[in-house]
C-alpha cells in the first residue's frame, strides 16, 4: 500500500485531510461508475469486433517477446518474417523494455494469421548495449519451426542477455489447456501436462497465460484502461466449461480500483471470498480499496472493507491496516481512538522486515505513519509526546524527497505551535530546520520573524519515545551488529526508540538581545520573503509586518514606504482577482479544458488565474483530474466507433457491428454528460476558490490602510502627548 498518496494534516486541526462533506460528489456515485464501465464493456466488444475484420480468430496467433535476468541489455525492435513473407517490423519502446526485463513480463507485439501445418518464422532483435540512445546495439536472430495446431495461441521470443556465450533467443508456444480443473476436499487442483507435448499449457486467466501477463504489464506502465479492455475481452471468450482462474479475477479487481471503479472491485473482491479463493491476496486488495474510499471521503465503505480484509490479511500488511484505520477514526474526530492504532509498539521489527521487500516505501510509511501518530496524539491530549514525535521525524535526515517534504511539515507544525505558545525561543530552533527553498519555506521564514519578537519561553523537555519491550521473539535484539546498524543509518531503525537516547528537550535557538536587535533580525528575515511571489499569504504578511517592524524602530518613511507598496500590491491583486472570476464565469476555464488534454499547458492557464495547486485547491484539482479522464474516455469511444465503422463498411447487414456502435453511442452520451457535470464541479469550485481569496485580500488591504494611516498620524499624537503638563 502506498502511504504516499494519503494527504497528510499540516495543523492539529482534528479533521481529515478528505471528507465526505468536502468534495463534490455527483448525484449518483454508483450509477456513474455503471455507466463508466458501460463504455468500457462496449470498447472491448468493439476492439474484438475489429480484431475479427483484420484477422480471422481461428488463425491467429498473438507474437511476445520477454527477457531473462537483468541486463543493461534492452530490446529495441524486432523484425519478424513468416515464412517466405516479408518481415514485419515492431518496435518497442524504451519503458516498455525496462520493464520487461526489470519485472519478467511479457510484451505482445502483434498478431499474424497461420494456417493448420508447418511454418517457418525468422526472428531477428535490435538490442542496445546501454540505457544511452545514441549506443551501439547489436542484432540477434533465431529461426523457429513449429506445427500450427489448433490448441496454439501464442509464440513467446525470449531474449537471453546474459549467457556466457552471447546474447541469444528461446523461442515457444503457449497454449490454453482446456480440460477442466478439479476440486478435491475445496482445493482446485490443476490438470497434469501432457508429457512430450510441445507447446507449454496454461489454464486461462492463472498467472502463466500470457494474455494476464501482457495485462500486468499494460497496469504497470500505467495503462489500467488498456488493460481493463483486455480483461473484459478475455472475459467474453473465455470457455464456459473452462472458467477464468483466481488471478485473472483478483487483476481485474486491481485494475478496476485503479480506474475508480471501487464498486466493481469490491464485488470482485466479495466473490473471491465466496470461492475461498486466494484469500491474502483478497485481503490485500481490500486495504488498497479501503485507502481509495477513505481518500474519496466514503468512510462507511472504507470501514466495511477494513473489517472484511482484518482477519486474512498477511502479517506485514497489519502495520498498512492500522494506519488506514487510524486515518479513518481521525477523519471521524476520534483521535484518541487512532491513537492505540498508529502507535505500532513492535514498528522496529515490522519496518526491518518490510525493509527488506521495498526500502523507499517503508521508510516512506514509516514517516507518514510518525507524523499522522503525532497529530492523533496531540488532539487526544497527549500533547508532549505527540510533539515529540513530531520532533523525532522532524530532526530526520532523508535523502527522498517526498520526505523532505514530510520533514518540513513536522518542523512547520512544531514550530508554529510554539510560536503560538510564546516559546520564541523553541520555535527558532525548530523553524530553522525547514528548508529555504522548498514549498514550505515562505510560512516558516515568516514565522521565523515573528519568534524574533516572541518571548524566549523555558527549555521544554521531550518525551523519551522508546518502545515497549518487544513482543517474543526479541527480532530486533536478535540481528546482527552490522545489519542493526546498517539499518538505523537508514532510519528504518530509530536509535531513541530502542536504545533510550536522544535529546532531553526540544532544540532551541540563541535569542535577540533586546527588542530592537529582535526587530532588526526580523526584518532580515523577511527581506526573503519580499522578493517572493506576492500572491502568496505569507508574502503579503510579511509585507504588513515589515511596515509593522520599522514602525516600531520608530523609521516612519521605511513603514510608510513599505505600506505603500503592500497596499499598492493588494489593488493590483484585487484586480487580477476580478478578471480571473470573470474569466472563470464566462466558462472560458472549462472552455480551455475542452481545447487541450495538456495537462502542462492547462495548469499554466489556471496558474495565471491564481488557481495554483494547493492545499485550498485539491478539490478543484480532483475535479480537473476527472474532467480529463472523462474527455479521454470520449475521444477514445469516438476513435473506436470510428474504426469499427471503417472496417465494417462493407457488410451492411452486420447486426453485431450495429448493435455495438449502437453501445458506443449511447456511453458516448453518458460521459459528455458526466463531463459537463465535472466541467460545472470545476467552475463552481474555481468561483468559490476566488471569491474566498478576495475576501481574504480585502482584508489584507483594510489592515494595510489602516496601519499606514496610524503611521501619518503618529507623529501629530506624539507631539500632543508631548506637550502635555
């Protein structure tokens, strides 16, 4: 499971990051998920409509390539000649050939019509010897000569880079086996080879068939819709006396959550249980679709899936279980409830155990988890040892920089807290470990300045956050030297959490003199910040405290100056809001999403209109995302529909083929009005987006306006208090 893609809460505001009650849902989530896999089904059944106008289905035969061991050897092209024909030229892009020689995965290049008997094909690879383009590659050929059966399906060329004596290519046949598997006590039991046959069996849909491999492969390259098609068509040719194996189902109900279709997947999901088929695997699939429903803000279905998966999931997805629920009991405002959950007491042996199977991944869960406890605690009322977690994470040193990133939200939470407590002093010390230059710098460079000003505060002493004692077997006691130590540079291993050590009290920072030293540093640190992009808050507050700081270094040209610009910077914005708001009612936004499917060149756009990507814009940001996927899916069915019309042109009468353009349509209709009602989600949260910053900036300008009219004046009630008796 991927904690990366949770929103993580940045105050100790005790909601979730994604709620029910924040997004904008249409009026019918199940029936627009049936109508999304309506176009689906009817793009498969077009696709094998095509498929059958191009080449006969009893002749055909699917060509794959794969590769053996790694190499920085890649497949670059094959040429492929049949007989006396003439060869036939597939090429095979750079990711594809990563990933099938970094995972054994099987590519489909194409397909060629054989005839029953004896063929002769001529194989010859393009293999490059580097990742560079510009390398050397070298060819590699091969002739196979098989006899077309009937039972045929496939011809795998596998490539083998690493032997001893050359680069060199093994070629094979695959073919279904269609006797019928049989149970015996519950268990499926596979049939038995045929000895001396010569194609290598498969039963459809198990791990071995080439059409779910090719299916895999599509998903991992990012392809789930390609690959759902490909499910779908394997589905409605499947043998009814042979039916799909567990994995086919158990992929489809992966790729399915991936697509947003969380309905379908669960049904899956529900069936497979019923079979008592695959049950670790199921239980897997549940916590991922339990993430994805408590990320779209379903809780209830997030909860029911969490429950179904809690009693067969494998052990080193329990840690993965109790994060999603303790996420979901802190979305529901029970803290204190997350807590026991988050708080993993055996982490250190679970984390050196998942360590093992994916590095950045753990240490990426570990932190999320950390922070996430942090915030549970703190709103429970375990506020010391929330903010020393907080503290522990914060004083980390990753190298990823998605954990850079997590890294500076705890040193930002931190820091503000103490700010807002009066502890300068503490909050110095923990803002400055923020990085300058990242997203996160402009709010702690401004609240640096304020802890110039803000009294010192005592030393605050830190939780010690070792564990419990950990549970029989001692796992952690147990490794070795090297490997424990190996591990706690990683920060897999935390050394306060198991040897007791680690600093007494939070960091602090030496303090300003006196006032005037407090509001000299302060405004060098916000000089930094002037020079950023003004339609930032913290810019802009920067702005009013610099005129704030020289007021009270009594330099009243300095503050009248520095209000000036503030104020003369918050018109201008007042009036790029304006044309913004008109541009978004005038339904030019939605207009320039309908031009381009670029996302760069759309999100320039919204930029320009002051609808940056943000913590306040992720709602907005989710209703573009849907758009586009929609406007993908419709220019996909218009292409299908397109094809399937031109191959079909000279059989009138072909009732299926009008039957299925007849589907195409009506999914056609059903997405543009999908896509309309997400371009309305997208103006309306654009608008509201805007009129909210407008408020907030004339709230700036009516505090702007007054400071600066208290600095003219200061010097005429100066003078009367002085000449008082």
């Amino acid at each position: 499971m991927k904690h990366t893609s949770c929103l993580v809460l940045v105050s100790f505001a005790c909601a979730c990051a994604v709620s029910a009650a924040d997004s904008l849902q249409p009026e019918s989530p199940d029936q627009s998920q049936a109508f999304r896999l309506e176009a689906f089904e009817a793009l498969a059944k077009a696709e094998t409509s095509i498929a059958s106008h191009r080449l006969p289905q009893p002749l055909r035969i699917n060509i794959a390539i794969s590769q053996s061991g790694l190499s920085k050897r890649r497949i670059s092209q094959l040429d492929l000649a049949v007989d006396d024909q003439p060869p036939v030229h597939y090429f095979v892009p750079a990711a594809a050939a990563a990933a099938i020689a970094e995972y054994d995965e099987q590519r489909r290049v194409g397909q060629i019509a054989l005839a029953p008997g004896p063929h002769t094909l001529r194989a010859e690879f393009s293999v490059s010897v580097s990742d560079k383009p510009e390398a050397a590659s070298e060819a590699v050929q091969t002739d196979y000569r098989f006899e077309r059966r009937e039972a045929a399906s496939d011809i795998e060329f596998r490539l083998d880079p690493g032997t001893l004596i050359g680069t060199r290519i093994k070629a094979r046949t695959w073919a279904p086996d269609l006797r019928v598997p049989r149970k015996v006590l519950g268990v499926v039991v596979e049939p038995v080879a045929i000895p001396g046959a010569s194609e290598l069996l498969y039963r459809p849909g198990s791990d071995s068939d080439p059409a779910l491999r090719q299916i895999r492969h599509l998903d991992r390259l990012g392809e789930s819709d390609t690959a759902l098609l490909e499910l779908l068509q394997m589905a409605s040719a499947a043998s009814s006396e042979v039916p799909l194996a567990a994995d086919y189902w158990l992929e489809s109900a992966t790729v399915s959550r991936r697509l947003g279709l969380l309905d379908r997947a669960q049904q899956i999901c529900d069936q497979l249980d019923a079979r008592h088929e695959l049950a670790g695997a199921v239980a897997t699939e549940r916590l991922a679709i339990a993430t994805a429903q408590y990320e779209a803000g379903n809780l209830d279905e997030a909860d029911a899936q969490l429950k179904q998966a809690r009693s067969t999931l494998p052990e080193f997805r329990r840690s993965d279980w109790r994060y999603v629920s303790g996420m979901v009991l802190i979305a529901r405002q029970r803290p204190a409830d997350a807590v026991p959950l988050l708080a993993e007491t055996n982490s250190e042996t679970i984390d050196a155990f998942r360590y093992m199977n994916a590095s950045t991944e753990t240490l990426r869960a570990t932190a999320y988890g950390r922070f996430n406890l942090a915030v549970a605690m703190v709103n429970s009322g375990d506020e010391r040892r929330g903010l020393s977690w907080l503290d522990l994470l914060g004083r980390s040193a990753p190298n990823d920089p998605e954990m850079m990133a997590l890294r500076d939200k705890a040193n930002l939470a931190l820091g503000w807290h103490f700010l807002k407590a009066k502890q300068g002093r503490t909050a110095l010390g923990v803002l400055g470990r923020v990085r300058s230059e990242g997203p996160l710098s402009d709010r702690a460079l401004l609240g640096m300045g304020w802890a110039q000003l803000a009294p010192d505060g005592e030393r605050l002493p830190r939780v010690q956050l070792a564990v419990d004692p950990p549970r029989a077997p001692d796992q952690i006691n147990d490794l070795s030297a090297p490997l424990k130590n190996s591990l706690a540079r990683l920060r897999v291993l935390e050394p306060e959490l198991h040897d007791k050590v680690g600093p007494r009290s939070f960091e602090r920072e030496d303090p300003p003199k006196n006032r005037e030293a407090g509001l000299r540093r302060a405004l060098q640190v916000w000089s930094v910040l002037l020079g950023r992009d003004e339609r930032e808050p913290e810019v802009v507050e920067a702005m009013l405290a610099t005129g704030y700081a020289y007021d009270q270094l009594h330099d009243q040209p300095a503050a009248r100056s520095a209000y000036s610009r503030t104020i003369s910077t918050l018109r201008q914005m007042q009036s790029d809001i304006r044309n913004a708001s008109d541009i978004v009612k005038d339904g030019r936004l939605v207009a320039a999403m309908e031009r381009t499917l670029g996302q760069d060149d759309l999100f320039r756009f919204m930029d320009s209109l002051r609808l940056a990507p943000g913590d306040d814009t992720h709602l907005l940001y989710a209703a573009v995302e849907t758009h586009r996927d929609l406007s993908l899916l419709r220019a996909r069915l218009v292409d299908t529909r397109d094809r399937l019309a031109a191959v079909s042109a000279s059989d009138r009468d072909n009732a299926a083929d009008h039957a299925v353009m007849a589907q195409l349509d009506a999914a056609i209709e059903h997405v543009d009005a999908d896509r309309a009602a997400a371009g309305h989600d997208v103006q309306t949260l654009a608008a509201d987006h805007l009129k909210a910053r407008k408020t907030s900036v004339d709230t700036y300008l009516k505090s702007a306006l007054l400071l600066a009219a208290r600095v003219d004046e200061q010097p005429v009630l100066e003078s009367r208090q002085s000449s008082r008796p």
